[in-house]
C-alpha cells in the first residue's frame, strides 16, 4: 500500500511535545505545567521551585559541558528532565554524568556534603531501552549484598517509557499525559492547557 511521505511542514504540523524543542519551549514558557508534570511523575509536592535559564552547564573549562532540556530546583530537591525519541544506547552512563554535573553545579566552597539536594534525573524515552515491557524504570544505590539496605546518597535516575505509560500506569492523569505526550490527543484540563502551550511553541 502506498504511504505517503509527509514534507516538512506537515510534519512540524503533527508534531507532538515529545519534541525535544517543543517540550524546552513549553515547560521553559509556563513553568506551572512543569511543576503539574513533576507532581504528577513523582508523586509529591511541590511548593516553591524555579526553572534555571543556566541549560549549559559547564563545570571546568576541559570538562565535557552538558545542555539540560529541563534543570529544575525547589528547596530540597533539583530535577532535570529529558526528552529521549531515539535509543542511544548510553543514556544510563548520561544519566550518571548528567547527576554528577548537578552534583558539581549544586554544592558551593564551603558547603558541606549533607548539604546536597536530593537529585533526580528523569528520562521520557519512546523506546523500551531496557526492554523488559515495564512503563517505568526507577534507579537508586542499594547493598547488592543485602538490598534492603539503601546507601542513602538520595540520587535517584527514573526512565519513564511514554509509549507504555500510555497504556499500563495506573494512575488516569498520568496516563492522560503520556498518551498526549505521544498523540497530541487532550483527556483533561492539564492536558488541554498543554495542547494549547504546544500550539503556540510550534507557532
């Protein structure tokens, strides 16, 4: 069967907020509905937090820099969420690297270590990178000897697979939010508020 091929701007027509330019535009653009999203992936409560305009982070001057499509941070805790359509096969090792950068961004002369915030870096993936059909992947230190030991660094590395979200998360909002993150398809409020963001970024 013959399939036709979309130009360009068909394509930027359909386009989703799985782009990585459209979900740093919008999130950047309403830091609310980055808020509602970190609420709704991890489950809290956000009272204050701010977006930092710093994407670039460059820690010393023969470092590797890194560009963050989302750096969060409130008074606990820092978040840095990103977009990932296609399977590198190095995002764990990103992960890592992009944790550690933070780390480094985080603490200044002085501070001590227990001064650290908790750290999540969130991956929304299009490809089941581990490849075990699970929606979610969620990572922290434990004692291979004795799991129910936690080292207690409060790093944490979650991989969020959008496609299976949309089908196998309990939870309705959340669901709604992945299947209009894949689809453009609206389900609720916060979802139309988002179709409306990505209209006027793609503008």
């Amino acid at each position: 069967m013959y399939e036709k091929t979309l130009s360009l701007e068909e394509k930027w027509e359909n386009i989703t907020l799985a782009n990585n330019f459209i979900f740093y535009k919008v999130m950047h653009t309403h830091p609310d509905a980055c808020k509602h999203l970190l609420e709704l992936l991890l489950h809290i409560k956000i009272e204050n937090m701010e977006i930092t305009n710093e994407d670039t982070l460059i820690i010393d001057y023969d470092s590797k820099a890194i560009r963050l499509d989302v750096y969060v941070k409130d008074s606990d805790n820092v978040y840095d969420v990103e977009v990932q359509v296609v399977n590198t096969h190095e995002l764990p090792e990103r992960a890592r690297y992009y944790q550690g950068v933070m780390d480094l961004d985080m603490l200044k002369p002085g501070q001590t270590y227990d001064e650290l915030k908790d750290s999540y870096v969130i991956f929304i993936c299009m490809e089941d990178i581990f490849g075990e059909g699970l929606p979610l992947y969620s990572f922290e230190n434990l004692c291979k000897e004795k799991k129910d030991i936690h080292l207690g660094d409060r790093s944490f590395k979650l991989f969020f697979i959008a496609p299976l979200c949309a089908k196998m998360i309990e939870d309705e909002e959340v669901k709604k939010f992945f299947n209009f993150f894949i689809s453009n398809n609206t389900g609720d409020d916060y979802t139309s508020k988002l179709h409306t963001y990505v209209e006027d970024a793609r503008h």
